[in-house]
C-alpha cells in the first residue's frame, strides 16, 4: 500500500519531534469503519498542527498510528 499524503505530513512532523496530542476517535477504542480521522501534534516550536484523513486515508493513518505504537 502507497503512502498517503496524511500519512506524510504525519512521519515529517514526527520526524521533527512534533508529538501526538490526541487523535479523534481514539485509534484504539474501535476498529469499526471509519471514515475521518483527526490527529492533532504539538511541534517543540510551541506550534499545533492539525491532520485530517477521509476514508481509505483514514483507515491508513490509523494503521499507521497502530503500527508505530507498537514499536
């Protein structure tokens, strides 16, 4: 599977020391279908950034967000 644009923004802020603030919904609480995902990160500048993915995006940025929990 090809790396969405989310999933990007979300590794290059990570990269950067941003960290995850909170994500809605929570990525663990359900795996049922969903079709938005929020992630919101707070960068070591003090700066927020927000990340929205819709549908499949969404479902590959919690994948994304699963996978890397359990590293």
């Amino acid at each position: 599977m090809g790396m969405n644009e989310s999933i990007i923004k979300l590794q290059a802020l990570l990269d950067g020391n941003c960290k995850i603030e909170k994500i809605y919904p929570q990525v663990f609480a359900s795996d049922a279908e969903t079709n938005i995902v929020t992630v919101e990160l707070i960068c070591p500048d003090g700066q927020t950034h927000k990340i929205r993915a819709y549908r499949e995006d969404a479902q590959a940025v919690r994948e994304f967000l699963r996978t890397r929990s359990e590293e």
